[in-house]
C-alpha cells in the first residue's frame, strides 16, 4: 500500500481476548518483579546471566543482572502497546482497503498484543528462571528452554498471518 494514501482511523473496542492476555502478560511481569523485590537479599550476588542453545549455564553474573531481563520487557510493555493502539500505521497487503480496514486493524492489533504479552512472559520467565537455579529451587528447562521460547515468540506471528491471509 503506498504510503501517499492516508489509511482510515476506527475505534475498535479490545476484544475479551485481548483484555485476557494483558490480564496475564502483566500479571506475570509485573508478580516477577514483585516477587523478586520481595526475595532480593535471599538471592546470591552470583546468578546464571547466560545460557547456551543447549540450556546450559556459560555465564554468571550479579544479581543485578536481572535487570537487565525486566527492563526490556516493561518497555515491550510501553512500546508495544502503543504500536497497538494505532492500527493504522501498520503495514497491510495492497489487498487492504476502506471496507476490509477493521478486520486488519483488529488481525494487527491481536498479532501484536499476543507477541507483546509473551514476550513479557518469556522475560519473566527467564529472571525467575535464573532467580531459581541460583537459590538451587530448580535446574530449569535445558535444552527445552530455546525451542520453547522461539516457538512461544513465533505463534502469535504464524497464526496471525494464517487468519491475515484469509482477510478479503
């Protein structure tokens, strides 16, 4: 679609969906960092602060790392869920027009709500992942951890296209 052409503006109300993975998007996130803030000083000055493909620990590093894992996921949060209230500046199919512009908007907005949500998720999870195997409470995924993770990123993409695709 050219870009010359302004695309049109609707108010789409979020659908339950929606609404159901913000509830546990940031439920998780924002619990993970609670629940860090709570157990800080039982955590050792050393975590795992890196794997490898294979789910294995090559680095450890302070437990200020962490931060370095939750930080990014809030600003997935911020920036994500600001590309999600403007539908129209995404990218369409030159299939897009003035009467199929609200199914695209609403495919868009799903695909990007769904991926902002597990990539907080996956963030989460991969503090509390590190928060674990340093308090010795678990010895994480392995080689799952990966593959879960990529699969868990690339869903909402691959699924969002398939009903995209679909879009007349």
């Amino acid at each position: 679609m050219s870009y010359s052409k302004k695309q049109p503006k609707f108010k789409l109300p979020k659908t339950r969906g929606e609404r159901m993975w913000n509830v546990i998007g940031y439920s998780i996130l924002f619990g993970t960092l609670i629940f860090i803030i709570f157990i800080w000083r039982d955590i050792p000055d050393r975590i795992p602060a890196h794997y490898n493909a294979a789910g294995d620990i090559t680095r450890w590093g302070s437990k200020w790392e962490l931060l370095i894992l939750l930080i990014p996921g809030v600003f997935i949060a911020i920036f994500m869920g600001i590309a999600e209230k403007h539908p129209e500046s995404h990218n369409y199919p030159k299939r897009f027009n003035e009467a199929n512009a609200k199914k695209f908007y609403l495919n868009s907005r799903k695909m990007i709500n769904q991926l902002k949500n597990i990539c907080m998720i996956i963030f989460a999870f991969l503090a509390l992942e590190s928060v674990f195997i340093a308090l010795d409470w678990w010895d994480g995924l392995g080689n799952w951890t990966l593959p879960v993770l990529v699969i868990g990123a690339l869903m909402p993409i691959f699924l969002g296209l398939i009903k995209r695709k679909n879009i007349e």
